[in-house]
C-alpha cells in the first residue's frame, strides 16, 4: 500500500492510497465523534452495510449533525502488522 496524506483543514487530513488495484481517498475528521465511510468504498470492498431501525446522528466537524442508519460492522482495518475491527457509519 503506497499513498499520500496532506492536511486541508484545521480538522480535516486526506489520504490518497492504493490497496491492490483499488484506489482510496480517506477523509480523517478530527473533529467527529464517530468513523464513518462512503457508500462507494463499501461497494468495492465488497462490505455489508446493515440498516438500523432509527436513524444514527452522526456528529462531523465545527458541530455538524447529520443523521445515517446504515453502519459496516467489524471491519477489519490493517497496517502493517497491527490489526484492529472498526465499525463504520455510511454517510455520503
């Protein structure tokens, strides 16, 4: 995996990589309190977005509140050696 990151907001860090063939842009809030992911990385990583009966607020930056229901469960997140599971909220 090869990449580039670089900061374009006081909250905000981009990453651009590659995993295999597949390319990636991560937007890394700072400021929010959950991790969430596009609906077009769940796609071609082949991830299952489960839908929640209520709506979750998700909370962004500079006190942005907007509501998912759809969450990727145990994604398995890998560099290097370490490995840690994540859930991630689908926001778009």
């Amino acid at each position: 995996m090869k990449g580039k990151c670089g900061q374009i907001g006081p909250n905000l860090i981009l990453l651009m990589f590659k995993v295999r063939t597949i390319g990636v842009l991560c937007l890394f809030d700072l400021g929010a309190m959950h991790s969430f992911v596009s609906p077009s990385v769940v796609i071609q990583f082949g991830w299952v977005a489960k839908k929640g009966a209520k709506p979750i607020k998700v909370h962004l930056a500079q006190g942005v509140v907007t509501p998912t229901n759809e969450v990727v469960l145990g994604v398995v997140l890998e560099c290097g050696k370490v490995k840690f599971a994540k859930n991630l909220m689908v926001y778009t």
